[in-house]
C-alpha cells in the first residue's frame, strides 16, 4: 500500500494516512467505515501492569454508563487472558451471525464481545502474535452488529503492547483512553509508561482511577489506607492529566466479579458504585460536548 498522498478525502481504513487506493474504497473498507462511524466514543481502558483491576474498572465503567441511560458496547481484547466474560456470567457463551454479522452477546443491555465466544474450548491457551491479534481487532469492529453506540468501552491487556498499539492504528473517529493504577508506588511508576504511550501516539487521556484505595470496614466505615495513599492522584497532577476519582477495595467487588454480575448492577446503592458513577461522569460529559 502506497504512503503517498493524493487529493482525495477519504481516510484509509487501516491507518490515518490518505492513499491513493482509498479514493475507491473497497465494500470491506466502506462498511468498516460506517461501524466505525456508528460507535461516537471509544474508551481505551489501560494499566502499567496486571492485577490493578482494570478488567473490573472496565465493566464497571460500562455499566455505570449504560445504567445511566447511553449505548454501551464492551470489547475485550486481552487476548491472551480474557476475563469479562467471567465478571459478566457469560464464560463459554458462543456468539452467533446474522446477514454475515457477529452478533454480539449482551448482556442486561451492554453488548459484549471477547475472544472467549470464538474458542472451542474456554480453557483453550490463545497463542497469537502480534498481527494476528491486529487482525482480530480489525474483525471486532469490522464484522460485530454494533449498531448505534453511545461508548465502545475497550478493556486491554496490561502495558504498551500489541494490542493497545493495534487498536490505536486501527480506531478512526474520537478514541481517548482512561488509565487505571493502584496506590502504590510501584504501580505509579509502571502506569506513567502508559501515560507516555498515550503522549506519544497522541491519544487524549480522560483521566486516571486510582483502584483498591483504601478499604472502608463494613462494620465500622473506618478506611484503612493497605496501600499508600494518593498515588494516582499525584500522577495526575504530575502528567497534567485529570484525576477522575478513587475505587476503593471492597470485597463486595469481587465477589460480584466471580459471581458474574458488575458490582454497579447488583448494588447500585453502594458507596462503590456511587464512586464508580462519579469516576465516570466526565466520559458520559464527552457526549454533552463538555470535554
Ligand atoms: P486486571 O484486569 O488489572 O488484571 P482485574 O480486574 O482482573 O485486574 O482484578 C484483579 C482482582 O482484583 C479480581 O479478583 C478483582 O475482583 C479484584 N478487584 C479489582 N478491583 C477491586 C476492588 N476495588 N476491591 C476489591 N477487589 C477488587
């Protein structure tokens, strides 16, 4: 494919250069347009490392938004590790076509895709290099039955690798990311390589959560601080990029992961999920224009 540019004004679907070729897109390219075209927001979740529960912020986030009323899809591209099928009770499902379409499994309105519906076996290890997982990606927006998104939330594999640089090259239209860290120190340091990934590909940041902030007692509401406090906060401040709020460890969280329902659905009374909705309000802003 040529990296020359010409006149035309259309964007290539694969890339953000203008080719010549794409001043005769092929049907392929018009209808990964038009998917694209149909989904306003997509929400590129990331972390520095694994087990920040940014799976879990990735669900929560999407049900939060549904619950308050927009169109929500929910993509899981961590490949080598997909766990929202699991924090959604939809393990093992198979997804079925229509009209050469994916549909997608839904799940109380939030329609869901992961790699997990395509194994023959849950179990089943996927052992994918880099551009098969882009391809992958590609299939995820080209051949799923979106329709008319509100938010596609995009849950990622931790650090800078294939996938969140596949989806970035891929993603036409508004794409920003929220990146997830826990107190710690550590976590920070591993969550500022995401930061810069973002700088770097210029992917607009809506803001850090901080995770397992604290653990507030069920008995007493004390919060006790396990880790050190304030971690993503500081990053936030550091990086310039805006702090959209503390999760704190609640173990009613993952026991509503392992049971298969979001915690913002089962207990949207809680201080959890009102920390959740409020963590959220400046992703439902974007469509109000208050961005
Ligand atoms: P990641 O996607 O970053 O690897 P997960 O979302 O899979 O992390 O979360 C890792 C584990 O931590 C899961 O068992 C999840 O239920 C649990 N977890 C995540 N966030 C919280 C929280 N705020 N309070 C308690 N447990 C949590």
């Amino acid at each position: 494919m040529t990296e020359e540019k010409n006149s035309c004004n259309h964007d290539c679907a694969h890339c953000s250069t203008k080719h010549d070729s794409c001043s005769n897109p092929s049907e392929r390219e018009r209808k990964f347009i038009a998917q694209m075209a149909n989904i306003k927001h997509k929400i590129i979740v990331l972390s520095g490392k694994g087990g920040v529960g940014k799976s879990t912020v990735s669900v929560n986030i999407a049900f939060s938004l549904a619950m308050a009323g927009y169109r929500v899809g929910l993509m899981d591209v961590d490949f080598h590790g997909p766990s929202i099928p699991t924090m959604l009770g939809v393990k093992g499902a198979r997804v079925e076509s229509d009209n050469n379409a994916i549909l997608p499994i839904e799940v109380a309105g939030v329609k869901v895709i992961s790699v997990d519906f395509f194994l023959a076996d849950s179990s089943d290890a996927v052992i994918w290099r880099g551009p098969m997982k882009q391809g992958a990606i590609q299939q995820f927006f080209e051949d799923v039955a979106w329709g008319e998104l509100d938010f596609l939330i995009i849950d990622c594999p931790p650090g800078t690798g294939d996938e969140p640089l596949g989806l970035c090259q891929i993603v036409r239209g508004d794409k920003r990311a929220v990146v997830v860290t826990t107190p710690q120190e550590v976590a920070a340091a591993d969550v500022r390589k995401s930061l810069d990934f973002c700088a770097k590909l210029s992917l607009p940041v809506i803001g850090i959560i901080e995770n397992m902030s604290g653990f507030v007692c069920p008995h007493c509401a004390t919060v006790t601080y396990i880790f050190k406090q304030g971690g993503g906060e500081k990053l936030a401040e550091q990086a310039n990029v805006p702090f959209l709020g503390r999760i704190p460890i609640d173990p009613t969280v993952a026991d509503c992961s392992d049971a298969g329902q979001p915690l913002v659905y089962k207990y949207p009374d809680s201080p959890t999920a009102k920390a959740f909705a409020e963590a959220v309000r400046p992703i439902g802003e974007l469509l109000q224009g208050k961005d």
